[in-house]
C-alpha cells in the first residue's frame, strides 16, 4: 500500500496518490508512516532524479503537485496523531517580482519534508517578510527572486529584519536563477540552495 503511493507521487499522478492515502488511513496505517515511508521517500527520489539529470521541472512540478494532493488528505490526521512539524519557514518573492513557480516549487518541497511553510505570495515589500516573522516566528525565512532587477530586494530585507531586532531570531535563505552562494554571502544570508530539494536539505540544516 504505502508502495503504490511511493509510486504515485514518483509518477505524478495526483488522483492515484489521494485514492492511495484515503485507502491508508482507511486500513489503519500510521499517518506518519504514509509520510515518511510514502511520500517524503518518494519526493527524496524525485529530487535525487532531479539533481542527476534524469528528472526536469515539469515533472517535478506533477510529482509536487502530487504529493501536495495526497497531503491534503493527510494533514488531518498528521495533527490528530500529534505528528509535530519540525520547523516552520516563511516564504516568498520578493518586491517587484512576479515569479512564483520555483518558490511554490520550493514551498511544497518544503512541506513534503515536514514543514509547515506560510507563504506570503510574490511582490512581497521587506514590512511584509518583517511582519510575517514577528507573527510567525519562524525558525527560517526563504526569499525568492528571478530577476537582476530583484535580487538588490534581498539585501534590502535583511537589512529591515536587523532594523527591526528580529535577525537574530530568523535564518535567511535566498533562491532563484539569478542569485548565487556568492552573492548569498555577499548580502548576508544563512544559505543559498540551487533547486527545491537542496532548499529542503539546506532548511534541515540550519535547524
Ligand atoms: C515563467 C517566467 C515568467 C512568468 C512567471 C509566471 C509565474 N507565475 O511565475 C511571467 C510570464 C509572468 C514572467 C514575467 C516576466 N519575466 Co520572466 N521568466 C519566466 C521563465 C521563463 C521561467 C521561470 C520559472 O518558472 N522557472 C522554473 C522554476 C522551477 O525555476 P526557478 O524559478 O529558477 O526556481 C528554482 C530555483 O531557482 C530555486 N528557487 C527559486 N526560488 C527560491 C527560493 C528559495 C528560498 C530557494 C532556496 C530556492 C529557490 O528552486 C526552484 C525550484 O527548483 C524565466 C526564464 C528562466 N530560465 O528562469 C523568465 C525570466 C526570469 N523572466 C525574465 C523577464 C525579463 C521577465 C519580465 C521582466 C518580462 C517582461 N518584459 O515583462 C517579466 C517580469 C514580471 C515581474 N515583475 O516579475 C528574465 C529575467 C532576466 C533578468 N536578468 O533579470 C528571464 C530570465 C527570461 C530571460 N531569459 O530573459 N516571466
């Protein structure tokens, strides 16, 4: 059972994979072990096929959207089990900038490895990310640009997060075509990760 879902998030099929988890929870199997074992195993894979070539964004985008239907299904009775997030991140794009297929990409990457992500949505101003942190208060936030134009935007953030007293508390991790693990470094950020699922590896770590 849990392999017919491992199978169904792999391969995208989205109504398969909410039949499979409803089918779970109907048999009795532990929520957390349909997480774990089925889906977050199975978005493991779809990121190392990603990362080795053998896997491209539009199919990463059906697996994602994927396992985002199945753990529609689940949720309920994840918080009913007392299945604890393991970290929450507050997430989105940055002033100006309209681009939000990578950040959704990375957002649901996130939650498939335990997250709980608040999205903010794109043409976020530095007030938005400060308030959603003092709100919040996650343990991460991830800033998403896909343009030259943007990317300043970053910098920008993390300056009010200082202005604000809420640096300290936060750990900043910046994404999208343009931005760079040099220019992470530059403005001051915690991390920089390439693609979704080393923005999942990369949360994990500065936890
Ligand atoms: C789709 C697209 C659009 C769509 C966006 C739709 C949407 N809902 O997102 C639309 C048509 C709206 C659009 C508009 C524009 N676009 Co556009 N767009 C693209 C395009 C073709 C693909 C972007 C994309 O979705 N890629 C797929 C995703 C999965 O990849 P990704 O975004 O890079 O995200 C991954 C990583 O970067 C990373 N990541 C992303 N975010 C984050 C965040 C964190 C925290 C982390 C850790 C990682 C991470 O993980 C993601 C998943 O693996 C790119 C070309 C390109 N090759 O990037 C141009 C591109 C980004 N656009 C460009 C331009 C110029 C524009 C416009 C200015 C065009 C115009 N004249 O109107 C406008 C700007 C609008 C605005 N204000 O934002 C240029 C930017 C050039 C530059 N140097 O700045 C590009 C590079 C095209 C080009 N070659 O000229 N665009």
């Amino acid at each position: 059972m849990l392999d017919t879902i491992y199978q169904s998030v792999l391969s995208g099929n989205a109504p398969e994979t909410a039949q499979g988890v409803q089918q779970a929870i109907d048999a009795g199997l532990d929520p957390g072990e349909i997480l774990n074992q089925g889906m977050i195993a199975a978005m493991a894979e779809v990121g190392q096929r990603f990362e080795a070539g053998d896997m491209f964004v539009p199919e990463m985008l059906i697996a994602a959207r994927a396992m985002k239907e199945g753990l529609a299904i689940l949720q309920p009775h994840l918080v009913d089990a007392g299945v604890e997030p393991v970290g929450k991140v507050v997430l989105g794009t940055v002033k100006g900038d309209l681009h939000d297929i990578g950040k959704n990409l990375v957002g649901m990457m996130l939650e498939g490895s335990g997250f709980e992500v608040i999205d903010l949505g794109v043409d976020v101003p530095p007030e938005g990310f400060v308030a959603a942190i003092q709100e919040h208060q996650p343990q991460i936030v991830g800033l998403s640009a896909l343009l030259t134009t943007t990317m300043p935007g970053m910098q920008e953030i993390i300056e009010a997060l200082v202005a604000a007293e809420v640096r300290d508390h936060v750990k900043v991790m910046v994404g999208g075509a343009p931005v760079t693990s040099d220019f992470a470094n530059e403005i001051g950020a915690d991390a920089y990760a390439a693609d979704a699922s080393a923005a999942a590896t990369q949360a994990k770590r500065l936890l």
